[in-house]
C-alpha cells in the first residue's frame, strides 16, 4: 500500500534521502490564454430560449418555434448536464492510463494484460474522480423563464471552464499518491524533474513444457517453412518495485506532445491518444541534454505465481532525453535506452 508522505520533501522523504533537494511546486498557477477559454466555452452544452413543434393542419402538419416553458427547460436540461459530465468523465477516463503507462515489466513474459490489471488494482486504491459542480433545481424552479434559463446556461458555461481546474486536480492526487511528478525549470533551458514508475519483475524459477509441439508448414517452391509452437508452463516470483526517476537537463526545449519528429516509446503514444482532445494542448515534451541522473528503487510486494508464456522480446533507443509535463507536472518519462530504431 502506498502510503502519502509530508508534502515538504516529497522526494527525499519517501526514498531513503538518496534523491537532491527539489523545491515542489504545491499549487500551481492554472493559465487559461483566450484561445483556450474560447475553446472551452464552445464546449459547454446550452438551452435554448425557443423549441420546434408541429402543429397538425388540414392539408398536412407544419412546425412552429415556440418558447419554452419551465417545465421544457426542466426536461431538457438533464441531457444537457449529462453532455457536461461526459467532459469530465474523460479526464477520469485518462487519469488510469496515465497510471498504466508508468508501469515497467522486466522479464516478464505471456501477460498482455497485466498492465492493465496493476493499473486498475492501483486506481482502485488511488481513486481519481472529477465530477462537475452542482445546481439547485429546487432554487430555479421558484424564477421565472429568462431567468432559468440564464442560470442554467451560465452553469453549464462555468462547468465547462472548471474542467481545466478539475483536470489539474487530479493531477494533484496522482502527485500526491506518488505515481507523477514534477518539474522545476533553473532557468529557460536547464531544468531538473522527476517521475515514478511501477516495475514488476519476474525472477524465473523454473520452466517445464506443457504437451507437445504444434508443427505447421507452409511451401513455396522448392522451399519449405516451418513453425514450431510449444506451449510453455514457469513458475516464477514477481516483485512489485515502486521506482524514483531523477533527471537534470540542460540545453532544453519544449515541443508540442503531437510533434511527429519526437520518438516515443509505445506506452507513451498510446497514453497520449487516451488524452481528452479537448486538454491537448496542456500536454507538451520537454527534451534536452541529459547532464545527470538518479534512480531510486524500492519493493513494495513479492509473490510466487505460475503462468504460460510465449518470448518476444523488443528493443528501443533514443539519442535525448525526454519528459511529458503538463504545466509543473511530470506525467512521465523515458531513458535513452528505451528507444531504438
């Protein structure tokens, strides 16, 4: 179970004192440009003063525009609000995949899954929840049209402006529990951060084979191809580590998280597609010159189990060294030896 600790020195507190000195950014200042309230004001879901009715005639029904009454507005403005909520309902959507993609897995092996299932197993202990405010419907119903309708209007607006606040608390809970982290720029183009990751690590103890090999083959020519499937038991013990990264950049730049020149490691991409599309552009990478270092391990669980697997093995490698932030937070992070074309 991870447990919190005093926000003076999340660093150096929960890693044994091994980690330098960081000045952590408690509450950040959240910056909404005119772009970026115009977009959210275009989100926001409204009523509108009039409706649409058809009227029945003699030679055939025709429509009309109507005004709507209170109990009109009453009806619709639960479709409006469930529009709202799905705004929010997204950011919760990321906050696990952003969970998911801090997890790291040595050795093991035949589990595509597993990822999936540690990342649920540590969202359900650190739930990360934005809902949108509230409204009184008792207080509205007593005012008249115009101004229920003005008032549920303006609440769907500043609903869909509170989305940014919302989305920056979460990020604070994941700081919190200790599963992002954060960066603190010394000056425009040398910055230190770090970030957490969650590593599970299989230690083989032993691999026995389960029935016989399956043998297919395929001809072409003179030329025969053959697959050779065996399906394969082991027993293995998986330790559940919890993982400091500390990095220190210099000659820094910060680029756009959609620059296509940028290599990234899969669980990366794939995280970054489960953003909302609506937060973005909150999202970029700082990359630079890598000019120290510190990883900082500790285990948190271990446990025997026995699973089937098949090998693959895949290798990457980059040339910089790169960070995902969102204003002063490090969602995550990857080491050279990571990528490789």
């Amino acid at each position: 179970m991870m447990t919190q600790v005093a926000p003076v020195n999340r660093l150096s507190a929960r890693m044994g004192n091994r980690v330098l000195n960081f000045e952590v950014d408690q509450r950040p200042n959240i910056e909404i440009d005119a772009d970026m309230q115009k977009m959210l004001v275009g989100l926001a879901p409204q009523l509108s003063p009039t409706k649409t009715i058809r009227v029945p005639g003699f030679f055939g029904s025709r429509t009309e525009t109507a005004r709507m009454t209170k109990a009109d507005f009453f009806a619709e403005f639960p479709k409006k609000f469930r529009e709202l909520k799905s705004l929010y309902a997204a950011v919760s959507a990321w906050f696990p995949e952003i969970i998911r993609a801090n997890i790291e897995c040595r050795n093991v092996h035949g589990n595509p899954a597993l990822n999936v299932t540690i990342a649920a197993s540590l969202a359900e202990r650190m739930p990360v929840r934005v809902e949108p405010p509230m409204l009184s419907m008792a207080e509205l119903a007593v005012k008249s049209e115009s101004d229920i309708l003005q008032a549920m209007n303006d609440y769907l607006r500043r609903g869909s402006m509170e989305v940014v606040t919302a989305f920056y608390a979460g990020l604070q809970a994941l700081l919190d529990a200790q599963q992002i982290g954060q960066i603190q720029w010394v000056s425009p183009r040398v910055c230190k951060f770090y970030f957490y990751r969650n590593v599970i690590e299989d230690e083989d103890l032993g691999v026995r084979s389960k029935g016989g090999p399956t043998v297919t083959e395929r001809r072409q020519g003179s030329q025969i191809t053959q697959t050779v499937k065996q399906l394969k038991e082991r027993s293995i013990r998986r330790t559940v580590k919890h993982a400091l990264h500390y990095h220190e950049l210099m000659e820094c730049q910060r680029l756009p998280s959609s620059d296509s020149r940028i290599a990234m490691p899969a669980r990366v991409r794939d995280m970054l597609s489960m953003a909302p599309k609506f937060l973005g552009q909150f999202a970029e990478v700082v990359i630079g010159d890598e000019i120290f270092r510190r990883i900082v391990e500790r285990d948190v669980r271990s446990e025997k189990v026995t699973e089937e697997f098949e090998d693959v093995k895949q290798f990457t490698y980059t040339t910089r060294d790169p960070a995902i932030v969102v204003g002063p937070y490090v969602i995550t992070g990857w080491e050279p030896e990571e990528i490789k074309r």
